[in-house]
C-alpha cells in the first residue's frame, strides 16, 4: 500500500489486536472497516459506528483531501471522530477504511480516555441506589 500523504510504502505493524498499513515516513495508517475499535483504547460500543453515525462528511480540515490507498476511491471523506471532538478524519466510503495521520491515534487514545473517566464520573440513578439500599436491608 502507498501512504496517501508522502507516497512511501507502508508496512504492516500490530496495534492493538490488528495489522494495520503504518507509513514509516509519516506515522498514518489506514485501517480496514472494524479495525478503528481494535486498535483504540477500549470503551463500551462502537467507535466507528459512533464516528460515522448522523455526520456530515463535510468538516474543514488543516490536511488535504486524500485518495483511498485501499480502493479506487479518489476522495476519502472528513468525519470528525466521536462527534464534537473537533479530530477529523479521513474516512473511505466505498471500503469503510479510515487514514489516520500519524497524531491521530494518540488523540484517539486521549479522547477515550476522557469518555471513560466521565463515565466513571457518572453517579448511579438514584433508583440504582435504592434498589442496593434495600437489598442490603433485606439480606
């Protein structure tokens, strides 16, 4: 596979639970349909389906419109990750594969990290805390 921003050959390397094509020049990586969730950081659901679902595809972006370097597609997509995260990415609608420039990931694996640290934030509905409340009284 060709590196879609500086034209070097990619070679695979292992992230995570995946193989992905990384350029040695630059650090991007394109990442076949399904491999976004197995190379971030874990978090309940769907990354991909959570990036994709209801965007626009239309972000402006500081990098350059690129082709697919997985299928004939000349023009991959803007999708911003996880909606409001202000990260976009290159996105292939024909394949379903993703470009990540060679910060992406890192900024991936911080945005996750704070999803999940909310998430843990959250308290218990209160009717979750009654339910134990009670439980506790009657065992």
């Amino acid at each position: 596979m060709i590196c879609p921003r500086d034209g070097s050959e990619t070679v695979i390397e292992e992230h995570g639970d995946a193989k992905v094509d990384t350029c040695p020049q630059c650090g991007g990586m394109f990442l076949h349909r399904g491999e976004l969730n197995k190379v971030a950081e874990p978090i309940p659901g769907d990354l991909e389906f959570s990036t994709l679902d209801l965007d626009t595809f239309d972000h402006p972006d500081d990098r350059p419109p690129i082709p697919c370097p997985n299928c004939d597609n000349p023009q991959m997509d803007k999708v911003e990750f996880n909606i409001e995260s202000g990260l976009i990415l290159d996105y292939c609608g024909r394949c379903g594969g993703f470009w990540l420039d060679g910060d992406e990931l890192d900024r991936i694996n911080q945005e996750v990290r704070e999803l999940n640290e909310t998430a843990r934030e959250i308290h218990d509905p209160a009717w979750l805390w009654v339910a134990r409340l009670l439980s506790g009284i009657t065992s």
